[in-house]
C-alpha cells in the first residue's frame, strides 16, 4: 500500500488562536484599561469573565492593580471565572499589598478556584472535552466507520496533559466553579468513495468536526480535513485502505483542535 497522502486541512469559521468575538475582547479590555467611569470599568471586566477568553487576561491582570476597588475585585473575579494560572503569580503579588478587604476575598477566591482546577504558576487548568456521537454525513456511513473518526480524534487530543474526558457527576454540576473549561467536539464523514487511478484503487476521505463550548453548546468552530489512500482492489484491501484515509484525517484535525485548545490555555 503506498503512503497515506493529506489533501486539506481548512478552519472554516475562526482562526486558532482568533475566536469568533476577539474583536469583541480587544474593545473591552482597552475600556477596561483607558475609559474614565469605573463603572464602565467595572461592566468591561464582567463582561470579559463572561466571555472567558483567556486572550483578556493581560488586561485583567493590570486592572488588579486600577483604582478603583470595585474594578480590582471584579477583575479578580474575572480571573478566576476565565481558569488562567497564568495570572496567579500577579494575584498573589497584589494580594500581599492590597489593603480592601472585600478585593482581598475576591482575590482569595479566584486563587481557590485555579487551585480546583490544578492550575499552578506555569501550568494549565485541565480542560474537559465531551465527544459527541459523531453521527450522520455521506450515505452509507455506518456508526463504526464514524468511529474510526471519533477515536482517532480522541487519541490525537489524548496527548493534551491539561485535557480530560470524563467528569463525576458532582464535577458536572460544580463546573461552573471549578476553573476548568468546557468543550464539546462532534463530527462526520462528509466523503468515502473509492475510484481507480491507473492501476491502482484510490480511496479518498473528507471529514467535517465542530468545537462547541460545553455545556451551553454554542459553536465557535468548524475545521475539516481530507486525505487519499492507494492499494489494492480486494475487499481485504478496500477496508484497510478506508481506515488509513480516516485515520490520517482525523490526525489531521486532531492537530488543528490541539493548536485551537492550546490557544485557548489547553
């Protein structure tokens, strides 16, 4: 059988690290830092922990340090809301002089929170990852060829030392204070075809994955990847081919959802 050849790899929707409202961040966080009101101040740092993009943390880290009370303890919140170990250095270092007591707690907190996550200075909260049934796509696409997809993706990923899989049932219902992240991967196969080219039977694959935040389920990614795989016209030889095209797909995308999660402190 000769070598697996890649086609394609395209990120449909955001870039990896560019998510669909980092448009949105860089305007709040340059009101966090500039704008006169604090209390636009203060709106600017909740909206940002709400949108839990870890690309608002330099300007929530500084914002530690604003004027205002309420800014600081709302950026502390929002900190600890967005899972960033990064900033614990910086949260520690305004906790010993910060003289509010009410900022002092929050910060307190958001240092609880990442520790739940097993965040630590330099390394990154765990990120839970849901697969979903990976279902539909091309006619005849049976559950186990999908699963070709699904756990080679699962495999790919795997290799993350910040990601999980499996949550208790108690770690589900506390996530929203548990620091980590919430993603939801599902896919098909939107091509499997075999067709003769020369003397050999080429097998060609496309495959469509989404990113969806968990558990709200709102997509904020799509990426697709391709391959093609030449070998032999017996039966034996068409279903090793069809697993060689899959998987080297999903290795494909396995790659752009690791730079994507990586870019979102995975």
């Amino acid at each position: 059988m000769r070598p697996v050849l890649p086609i394609l790899s395209l990120l449909a929707l955001v870039a990896f690290a560019r998510p669909a409202h980092a448009g949105k961040v860089e305007d709040l966080s340059k009101i966090l830092q500039e704008d006169s009101s604090y209390k636009v101040r203060v709106q600017a740092a909740l909206v940002l922990g709400k949108l839990a993009d870890r690309n608002a943390v330099p300007a929530l880290a500084r914002s530690l340090r604003d004027a205002n009370n309420t800014v600081r303890a709302v950026s502390a919140q929002a900190l600890g809301r967005i899972g960033a170990p990064e900033a614990i250095k910086e949260l520690n270092e305004v906790l010993n002089t910060e003289k509010d007591p009410f900022v002092r707690s929050q910060i307190s907190k958001s240092l609880a929170l990442l520790s739940t996550g097993k965040a630590a200075p330099g390394v990154a909260t765990k990120m839970y990852l849901e697969l979903g049934p990976f279902s539909g796509g091309a006619k005849g696409i049976d559950a186990a060829t999908l699963g070709i997809l699904r756990s080679g993706i699962e495999k790919k990923l795997g290799t993350m030392a910040s990601v999980t899989f499996t949550l208790s049932d108690s770690e589900k219902r506390g996530f929203d204070k548990s620091g980590r992240r919430g993603f939801l991967i599902d896919g098909n196969i939107t091509r499997l075809d075999a067709s003769k080219v020369g003397g050999s039977l080429e097998t060609n694959c496309d495959v469509k994955v989404m990113v969806a935040r968990w558990p709200s389920k709102s997509i904020i990614l799509w990426t697709s990847a391709g391959a093609a795989v030449q070998g032999g016209s017996r039966d034996r030889d068409k279903e090793i081919a069809r697993k060689d095209c899959l998987e080297a797909s999903a290795d494909q995308v396995g790659e752009d959802l690791k730079k994507f999660f990586e870019s979102q402190g995975g």
